[in-house]
C-alpha cells in the first residue's frame, strides 16, 4: 500500500531502477513492523493526491482570520466596516446566523475573513481536525471589558495554537476604558502592548491599522501553498436548500479547485454543478486561501469535514463509500454489547480486571441477597463491581448505562 501510494503520488515516471529501490525500502519497512519497532497505520485512500508539497513549488497565500469574541462586541459590525457590507441589519437580531467567508483586499494583498456565530463553531470544527485559522481577531467592547465568552474565546484560540491580535471597539463610546481591558487581558494570560489596536466599528477609526497588523503577523507567519495540484480543504458550512439541494461552503487550503471537478467532502461526494464567490460571482477556479460555495454534492456534509477534488465521479463516490462503511463499522463496534460468554473469555484470558454489574429483581429483599452473594465471589484477578441494583423491570436507563460501561445486566424473577 505504502509503495502503491508513492508511485501514485509521483510527478513523474520513476525509472524501473528506482522502483525496486523503493520496493526493497517497502519490504523493509514491512520486516520493521512485524518486529513492533514502529507502529505502521498509515491510510492511504485510493485516488487521494497524498504527498508532501516541494518547497520550490510553494507560493504565498493570503491569511485566514476567525474574528471571535463575546456576543453584542461588534464582531460583525467591525466586519461590516472591514467590508462595507451590512450583514447585521439584516440578520435576525442582529446576531450572527451562520459560518460565513468573506474576503478583502488591502494595501494590494488579499485576506479572508471567516465570520463564526462563536467560539462554539470554532472549537466543533477544531474538533473535527479543521485547522483553518491563521490569525485569530479577538473583538473586545471597550465599555464592557473582558467577559466570560471573552475568556472561552481566548482558550479556544490558545488551544488551538492561533496568534492573537485584540481588537478593542467602541472606543467612541462613553465609558470606554483601554486600560482596563487590557489589565483584564493581561489577567488572562494575554499581553496586548504589541498586538492591539483601538477600533471603532461605527466611525471606521483604526480599521486600516488593524489590517496592516494582521498582514504585518501573516508575513511573519510566511503561509504559503501549492496551487498546482488537486484542491483540499475544510468544508465550513453546509446546508439543504429546497431548489438546489445540497449547498456547500469550502475554504480551499491548498491546490485549485476548477467548477466540474469531483470532490468528496466527509462521506458525502459529487461533481461541482456551478461555484460562487461570496459577493455570488461565478467562478470557473479558486486557489489557496478561497471560500467558495458549491453545487452537486449528492449529500449534506459536516461543518468540519475535509474535501478533496478527486480525478472522477467513480473515485469520489467510492471514497464515499468506503468511508461510509468504515463509519458503520465503528459505531456497531461502539454499539455492541458485551455477551456473558465474550466476558468469560476475556476474564479467562486476563483482559477484565473488573465485572459489571446491574441488578434488578421483582423485590428489595432479593437485589439484597444477590448483591451479598455476588460479593462473596471470590476470582483471582478479577473484581465484582455492582454499577446500579433496582427493584422493577429492566427498562431502557439499564440498558443504557450497561451499553456504556460494558456491564452485564441481570434480572431475578
């Protein structure tokens, strides 16, 4: 599989003498496994492009910015001045609804901007393994100071090894106090002398200057990609519209994405029907660093999922599938029960330390005497541990807690 996949993921042909170099460092590996020297799980996917990216064909790409912070700060009303639009007035409450991307250009160089309803979105994406942020924005009302969405917001961006830049907004606003937002900062382990910028959402004071410095930490950061090969990515929200049926948003983290290409996103595949902007411009292709919305995919994805362009329909919908029947695999070995007889082999064997117990009987007076009984038992080696003893029948709650902690249920009479 592993010699397979390098020959597959190749630019180019490999001369014959080349292959067997590689088939001899294959058998060797394999020998290494069989002697546990090294744990060998890698899975590669058929039709997955698999490789690493050669530092000559890497080209910089533009910074991806999740602008966090607590509810009613002025997250997206400091977007709206980033990108002269009007998102809140026309969004229920003025709260944000759903994951949206947007993009901007400044001083000549493009950022993304990924406007989520919270933290939450972020850390369920984080997650699902999607590390798609660059730079995280931390939106700090200047009147209001630090609050408890504040600090969550803060532990996802650490969590997540993201750099900070604080943005403090309405600084216009009677009662606005730097200082003191920043001393609640500092509380919260995070020194803002160098990276924040006093913002005002509604005037648009210090909007350029949070821009030069989130470009300024981007060229720090050097991101760059590889446009020339199959796009992969995060998809960033999903959804069922009734005229267009499966409506996805991706965010292309590295490769081009081309309209008619196959993708498989999660467990959901499909060819590419039509791809806009976020502004709803057509688009025939989209590089590094682009969200774009698409059509064709035969299923809803998961916010979170990864995608990838694929080189067909046949490749996309058997990755679908396969993933899919893995996926079925691991719930019905998540789901299923434990039978007395595997427990005995496995108490026989030495694999239990331990055996759980539920205990239900028509009266008290017989759960007292089997729980007396059972604890006298004596095993080498082996422990009885009584979870939950009820007078009754055996209902769902037993069978529940017995599903989750591998318990043996047992009813008398």
């Amino acid at each position: 599989r592993f010699y397979r996949g390098l020959l597959r993921t190749s630019n180019d042909l490999i001369p014959i003498k080349k292959e067997l170099e590689i088939a001899c460092l294959y058998m060797e590996m394999e020998a290494l496994c069989k002697d546990n020297l090294f744990d060998w799980d890698i899975e590669l996917e058929e039709g997955i492009e698999n490789f690493t990216d050669r530092e000559e064909d890497l080209r910089a790409r533009p910074p991806i910015i999740t602008v966090m912070g607590h509810v009613d700060h002025g997250k997206t009303s400091l977007l709206d001045k980033i990108r002269h639009s009007s998102v809140t007035a026309s969004e229920s409450g003025g709260i944000t609804q759903h994951i949206g991307a947007s993009e901007i250009t400044h001083n000549g160089q493009r950022i993304v901007f990924l406007d989520t309803p919270g933290h939450e979105a972020f850390t369920a994406m984080r997650a699902r393994g999607a590390y798609v942020t660059d730079i995280a924005v931390l939106v700090v009302a200047a009147d209001d100071s630090v609050k408890p969405q504040t600090v969550e917001a803060i532990s996802h961006a650490k969590a997540a090894a993201v750099p900070i830049i604080v943005a403090i907004n309405k600084i216009d606003k009677p009662g606005a106090n730097q200082e003191k937002v920043k001393q609640d900062l500092a509380e919260h382990g995070i020194l803002v002398e160098d990276w924040s910028v006093p913002v005002s959402a509604k005037t648009g004071e210090g909007i350029d200057s949070l821009l030069e410095m989130i470009l300024l930490q981007a060229e720090m950061l050097e991101l760059k990609a590889n446009p020339n090969r199959l796009a992969l990515g995060t998809v960033i929200e999903a959804r069922l519209d009734k005229q267009k049926g499966a409506v996805a948003t991706l965010l292309v983290l590295n490769g081009t994405l081309h309209a008619g290409m196959s993708v498989v996103a999660g467990n959901c595949s499909g060819r590419i029907k039509a791809m806009t902007n976020y502004r709803g411009d057509k688009l025939k292709k989209a590089g590094p660093a682009t969200a774009v919305e698409i059509l064709g995919l035969t299923e809803v994805p998961e916010a979170g999922d990864e995608f990838n362009a694929v080189s067909s329909d046949k490749v996309a919908r058997e990755i679908a599938e396969n993933r899919k029947l893995k996926q079925r695999e691991q719930v019905m070995q998540k789901n299923a029960g434990v039978t007395l007889e595997q427990l005995f082999s496995q108490i026989e064997q030495g694999d239990v330390k331990e055996l759980n117990l539920i205990i239900k009987a028509d009266v008290q007076g017989s759960v007292g005497a089997l729980v007396s009984s059972l604890e006298k038992l004596k095993k080498e080696n082996v422990a009885v541990r009584i979870l939950h003893t009820g007078v009754g029948t055996i209902n769902e709650s037993d069978i529940m807690l017995a599903s989750t902690t591998n318990a043996i249920v047992i009813g008398f009479n």
